[in-house]
C-alpha cells in the first residue's frame, strides 16, 4: 500500500508539472512577406515567445483580410490582422459576408493604417480612376481587403471588372508588372512607404492618382479622408487626397484564450515594444499604445478590455462583448 501511494504521488507531480508547463500554441496570420505587417507579426511572435514561455506563437504570410478574417471563423489561425471595415462587414454580416455573421471575431489592437494608394507611370494618359476603363489594372491579391477595397472604388466611378482587365496581384508583383509594362496601373491599400512601394518609385518614374471626393467618404463612413504628403515617395512632389483604413489584430472569443492571456500578451508586447517596433519605419512610428484602439470598429476580447482599462483608456459601450460582464 505504501508502494503504491508512493507512486500515485509522483504520477499526481507529474500531471501537475505538466499541466503547469502546458504551452498553449497559436498562429498569427499577418499579410503579403513584401510589407510592413508580416515583419512586424514576426517580431512580435518573438517577443511573446521570448517572454511568456507558456505561449508559442508563429508569424505566417497570408492573401491579407478577407482571408484572415474567414481562417480566424473556421480555427484556421487564432489571431490574424484585417482592415477594419472588412472585419466590420464580416461581423454585421454586410458586404463580401452578406448574410453570413461572424460575431465570434474580437478585438485586440491597432497596429497601421492602409492607405488606398493608385499608382500609374508617369506618362500614362490616366489622369483618374475613369480614365481606367479598357486598362489592365492591378486590384490586388483575390479575396484581400485591398481587393475588396479597390472594386469598391472603382464601382463608385461607375466601373465594374468587366470594364477593366483585373490583375489579382500582390503588392510585389503588381509592383514588377507595373514596372515591364503588363499593367497600366495599380491600386493597392498598404501601409505608406512599404517595401514594395519604395521599391517602385526609387526606380520607376510615378504619378499617384487622388480620391478627393466628399462623398465617396460620406457613403463609405468607414474610410478616412486623408492627405500623403508631398515628397513621401521620389517624385510625387504634390499631396494625395486617398482613404486611410485602420489594420487591426483580431482573435475570436472561441479561440481558447482566457481573460487573463490576452491580458498577459499585450502587456508584454507594449511592455517590450522596443522588440519589435523596428519592424518598419511606420510600425515604430504608428503602432504605438496611444493609437492602440483608434478606429476600433468590433469589440474587444475581454482580455484586451481589461489591459486597456488598467491602461486608463475609455471603452466605448460598442467595444464591450457580449459576454463581458461589466
């Protein structure tokens, strides 16, 4: 009998012990390897890695929004990044979800915004976006935000695809065919000054087109008028008019993360942000804690809730869960 409660002891420490160092795995679907947001994904995995050893994150490149957002519904990733307006037409079930709500997706945190950027060669005789029909426009990788984002554009000036010849091209390629001639413009929301974009106009002769109408910003509300200013890119020595677009990361409530594992990772990321915020020169200067709810548009994870209180910001009513209890 003692034998026995001997060894029913060391296999209870064992348990114990394991459950103790149980390490809860998670995927962080980022975007395109050419931008901002892989990188930053990546040292950010790092950080929580590095830091938390109860956790075991990876960064993985992905088609960008719309994928995240319908990998995050089906457990595909646990945490994934998305334009807010594609995760807000995804949780109300409008747009590209119609009819098909994902009111499981949550909120973590900003991280850049994407600009609409439409970019032609400098001696193209496209002067706007009306002047694209019969052109061979790249729209962006199929089923990303920017593709979603870029037919909306083009559908509020009266063009469909079946007026253009679409490219489905990521920035990268769309970047490369812009330069040889396959395409005779681009338009692409990303972060300004990405990889991709200085790589196009260090080499290649530019000229950006505007969205400088006010009422394209009053029937779609969920993007920012804003302005590129003069000289961000070689030879665009003139301020664009475009929409800006909040990125935010996004998990679901059925993800498996408790209140207090959000709560523990985002204070290590802003806690040793230092880490990761070289990632770009936009992801040092704009994904900081002050801008982190700015433009939050579903609510928060109730982890990320309690982070952000104790952070002294205000929750707006629409950013608290279902399932918080208040």
């Amino acid at each position: 009998m003692r034998k026995f409660l001997v060894v029913l002891l060391v296999l209870t420490l064992v348990l114990v012990s394991a459950n103790a160092f149980a390490v809860k795995r998670f995927r962080i679907a980022t975007a395109g390897t050419s931008g901002s947001l892989y990188p930053m994904g990546v040292l950010m995995a790092e950080t929580i890695n590095k830091h938390l050893p109860e956790f075991k994150a990876s960064a993985e490149s992905s088609a960008g929004s719309l994928a995240n957002i319908r990998n995050l519904s089906l457990g595909k990733v646990e945490w994934g990044i998305a334009q807010n307006d594609i995760a807000w037409f995804a949780y109300n079930g409008l747009g590209p979800f119609k009819g098909k709500k994902i009111t499981q997706l949550r909120s973590l945190f900003g991280t850049l915004s994407g600009w609409l950027q439409i970019f032609v060669p400098a001696n193209s005789d496209i002067k706007s976006i009306k002047d694209f029909k019969g052109k061979r426009v790249s729209v962006g990788a199929a089923g990303s935000g920017g593709e979603i984002d870029a037919r909306l554009i083009l559908e509020y000036y009266g063009i469909t695809y079946k007026d253009i010849k679409p490219f489905f091209l990521r920035e990268k390629d769309a970047v490369a065919a812009l330069k040889d001639g396959t395409i005779d413009a681009m338009i692409a929301t990303h972060p300004l000054k990405s990889a991709a974009f200085r790589d196009l106009t260090t080499s290649f002769n530019v000229r950006m087109i505007s969205l400088d109408d006010d009422n394209l910003y009053k029937k779609f509300p969920f993007f920012n008028k804003n302005v590129i200013p003069a000289g961000t890119y070689r030879g665009v020595d003139y301020p664009v008019t475009t929409a800006s677009i909040v990125v935010f990361m996004y998990t679901t409530k059925d993800a498996g993360f408790t209140e207090d594992d959000i709560y523990k990772i985002l204070d290590t990321l802003y806690k040793y942000r230092d880490e990761w915020k070289d990632a770009s020169a936009s992801v040092k200067k704009y994904v900081t804690l002050e801008n982190a709810l700015k433009g939050a548009a579903i609510p928060l994870h109730p982890g990320a809730i309690k982070y952000f209180k104790e952070k002294g910001f205000k929750i707006a009513d629409f950013l608290y869960p279902p399932e918080y209890n208040k």
